[in-house]
C-alpha cells in the first residue's frame, strides 16, 4: 500500500518504526536505514525534544586511538575496518 508524502509517494509506515515522518526525512538526507530507525525510534519512544538533548558525554572520535577506533567500527559492524587509516575510520563511524 502507498501514500502521498511531500510531494511523492512512499510505503505506508512499517509497524518497527516509531516515528515515520523523522525516518523518513533522515533516509531523504542519506542516513543509512539503521541509523534512520534508530533515531526515528528514539523520538518516537522518548519525544523529540528528549532525545535531542541526549549525547555528549563520550569525548571527540579524534581524541580516540586507532585500536580503540578499530574496537568501536567493529561493535557496530562497519566493512573494511581494518584496512582504513585513523581519519576513515573517524568518518566512517560519524556516518554510520
């Protein structure tokens, strides 16, 4: 089943999905999927003004050792870990 959203048609909301509308923006500006539902979950859950209040508390990316890096892009599962240099690994687990 479809619907009309701003202008384009997309699926009708998935029932694993809290907050349709914030998923659905973040997937316009190229989030990945998970990252998406996760946020889209945690305002859905928790309330937008909540959840944007969360963070901050773990220090800068680029304040981190490579190993420690390496430990964190394997926890989450990004591809081709081993093989980048501290600054990939930075951006990659920015934009994951």
């Amino acid at each position: 089943m479809w619907r009309t959203y701003v202008g384009y048609l997309t699926e009708m909301p998935r029932a694993q999905i809290k907050d349709e509308k914030t998923y659905q923006k973040l997937r316009d500006k190229g989030e990945s999927k998970e990252k998406a539902a996760r946020i889209g979950n945690a305002a859905g859950g928790q309330g937008k003004k909540k959840v944007g209040r969360k963070g901050g508390k773990s220090p800068s990316y680029d304040d981190w050792s490579k190993d420690e890096l390496l430990k964190r892009a394997r926890e989450i599962g990004v591809k081709g870990r081993s093989s980048m240099t501290k600054s990939k690994l930075v951006q990659a687990l920015r934009n994951h």
